[in-house]
C-alpha cells in the first residue's frame, strides 16, 4: 500500500464524518430554527405574532441555511471525485530509479568506451582493406554522441517521475487539511444549531448561524483550488520532457 492510500483512507473517513453532519444541519437545522424563533418570540417577548410572520422569517433562515449546506457539499463531492483514482509515488519512484540504474547510468558508461581511439578494430593497422574498413569507422563514429543523447533525454525523465510522486504526496497531504478544515467547520456548526435551544436572543442567534454556514462556503472552495493547483504543478513537471528526441545516427552514410 503507497503512502497515498494510507491519506486517501484518512480522506474518506472525514468525507463520511462530514457529509453526516451537513445531512444532520439539513434534516434538524429547520425544526431548530422554527422552534428557538417561536420560543423567543412567545416565552421571551410575549408578542402575538401571526404564524405566517414566523414563518416567513423562518424560511428565510432555513432557505440561506440549506443553500450553505449545498455549497458545501459540492466541495466534499469534489474532494471524493479527486481521490476516486490514487496515483503510487512509489512506482514512480521505482521506475524512475530503474531509468537511472539501467539506463542513465550504463550510457554514460558506455559513451566514453565507443570512440574509435578506444576501438582497436577500427584501427588501420589493425584492418585496412578499403571500403569495408571505412563504412566500419562511419558506423561507430559519432555513436559516443549518441549514446551520450540517451543519458541527456533519460535523465529529465528520471528526475520528473520523482517529482511527480513528490507532487502526488504534496497534494493528498493538502487536500486532506482541507477536507479535515472543512469537517471540522461541519461538525462545529452542528454543536452551534444545537445550542439554539433556549437561547433567548434567538434572532441574532439564527442570523449569526446561517452567517458562519455561508461563510464556511470559502472554506470549501479550498478544495477546487487545489486541483487546479496540482494540475498546473503537473503542466510544469512534465513540461521539460516535450523536447524531441534526436535520431539515432545512421549506421552508414
């Protein structure tokens, strides 16, 4: 299991906390309000107060209250669509080591090796029969260069894998803090619909509630930007890598 899964679980867990809470607000948050609202009026200021003055006043509340709700949710069903497929920096980490192992590493190894003052074959004295030793010493000439081409476009490569499974775990860890931000704005504003009940200044009270709901809305637009955030460090990571890669020299002119 990468490292990432071990976030992502963390990751559902608050989503599920979460969307519990904001289906908690939905389904109690109106009753609460009718009821601290008519307390008030009724126990508090002993007005007579027609009902559909209440409920006017109510509904208001109640309707800023579920377009809160809903806005948040959107954020927390956008934090499960990011997670839905969990890329393994490990694997990238491991394939970005075997570029480096079976790849970088023997072509620069190899690149000093095959330049013809190294290659006794291609030495006059050692075969000189015209054409044929010609075309040998055109096919190895210039394959140094070649090989020496491997290691500039494999190395970027190797070097972008590994960042990318950095970026990967950069981005679970910052989407998990919002997500648990999020959460814990949710659950906060459960535990304050709840302490409505029998508090005597209930307008402010419901006033101040729907406020912190919709001010809880830019806690959740946190999420959206981050993808946004992690699609543009991705742009930037792979971007080097666009550069074509030259032909492999002709073996003979």
């Amino acid at each position: 299991m990468s490292y990432v899964d071990v976030i992502r679980d963390q990751i559902v867990e608050q989503l599920e906390s979460g969307k519990k809470g904001l289906d908690w607000i939905d389904a109690n948050g109106p009753s609460i309000i009718r009821t601290a609202l008519n307390m008030y009026l009724d126990t508090v200021l002993h007005l007579p107060v027609p009902g559909f003055v209440t409920d006017r006043l109510a509904n208001e509340a109640i309707e800023k209250m579920h377009e809160a709700t809903k806005e948040i949710r959107k954020s927390l069903d956008e934090a499960e669509r990011q997670i839905a497929y969990v890329g393994s920096p490990d694997r990238l980490r491991a394939a970005a080591s075997a570029i480096g192992d079976k790849v970088v590493t023997p072509a620069r190894g190899l690149a000093s090796g095959i330049v013809l003052g190294k290659l006794p074959s291609t030495s006059p004295s050692n075969w000189n029969d015209g054409e044929a030793s010609g075309n040998y010493v055109r096919a190895v000439d210039g394959r140094d260069d070649a090989v020496t081409a491997i290691d500039t476009y494999a190395n970027p490569i190797s070097s972008a894998l590994d960042d990318l499974a950095d970026a990967i775990e950069n981005y679970y860890l910052a989407l998990l803090a919002a997500v648990v931000g999020v959460c814990t704005f949710i659950l906060s504003m459960v535990e304050t619909i709840l302490s409505l009940v029998g508090v005597i200044t209930a307008p402010a009270a419901i006033i101040g509630v729907v406020g912190m709901l919709l001010g809880g809305i830019t806690a959740g637009i946190a999420i959206f930007q981050l993808a946004v955030t992690a699609e543009q460090n991705a742009r930037s990571i792979t971007g080097g890598l666009s550069g074509e890669i030259p032909d492999w020299p002709r073996v003979l002119a």
